[in-house]
C-alpha cells in the first residue's frame, strides 16, 4: 500500500499551486503526503467504513491547486483508488494484507479482542454473528423483494 500511496502522491505534487514561496510548497506537498498516506491507511484497515474514499482524500488536499487543475487532481485520485481497491477485492478473504489470518471485529466483555475466525465472508465469528449489519430493513423487505415492498405500501395506506 505504500507504493500506492507514493504513486498518488508522485502524480499530483508537480501539479501542487506554486504561487507562494518555498515553505508554503514544502508544507503543501508534506501535507499531501500525509494525506496520501493517511487515506491508504484506512482503506485498508477501515474499509467497510469508509464511503468516498476518493472524495475525502480531494476535500483534504484541493486546497493545495490551482482552480484549472482540480478536475485532473479528482480524476488522478479516483483513479488511484479505484485500483486500490481492485486490489482488494482480489486478496483471499481470509488474509489480511500482511498475511497473518483475519480475526473477528468484536471485543469480548473484558474487552479484548476475539481472536476467533470470522465467519466466511464476514467479519465476525459465530458468536458475535448478530453484531453483522444486514441489508434488510425493519419491516424485513429485501431490496429487490417487490411483493413485500407493495405489501408494505398498501398496508400503509390501509392505516
């Protein structure tokens, strides 16, 4: 992930405003590397969590360019992202990156974490599989289910 980040990095600090003096453009392109840097980070460590990595990342550093090059700078980012997370995708689902086996995301009442396995394709072990988010509402429609979703709206407007 570090080349990934010095790539991105690599790409838009020539394209960094240098209408200000050394130290203005030494901080700017130090800022962006720690912007780079930190937004990698979590992707890789928090990326359930973690919406619009692509646009966070731009917020943090569009104020380091000129008004002409901010497009590219978007695109060059989500560019970049893109390909991390293709990368992602393409890892085994029970390693992390550095290898090592993937533990369960929940504590235990004393609070350390589990280190049981997770649950294939999941992030949580058996035990703490009620902590998993589900994609169904509270009425337990499914998206896509439209029989149920039709039932629901007639028995609103029945009420």
């Amino acid at each position: 992930m570090y080349q990934i980040s010095r790539s991105i990095y690599r790409d838009l600090a020539p394209r960094i405003d240098a209408c200000g003096d050394v130290e203005r453009t030494f901080s700017a392109r130090q800022q962006l590397l720690e912007a780079c840097e930190a937004t990698v980070q979590r992707l890789v460590s928090d990326r359930r969590y973690f919406a619009r990595p692509a646009k966070t990342l731009f917020t943090e550093v569009r104020e380091h360019f000129a008004l002409a090059e901010q497009v590219r700078v978007y695109m060059v980012i989500e560019r970049h992202i893109e390909q991390i997370e293709e990368f992602l995708d393409s890892l085994p689902a029970d390693v992390t990156l550095d290898g090592q086996e993937r533990h369960c995301l929940a504590s235990t009442r004393k609070g350390t974490p589990c280190r049981r396995e997770p649950l294939p394709g999941r992030d949580y072990c058996p035990s703490h599989k009620h902590l998993e988010e589900t994609f169904e509402d509270d009425a337990g429609v499914r998206p896509g289910d439209s029989r149920a979703a039709t039932r629901l709206v007639g028995q609103a407007a029945a009420a």
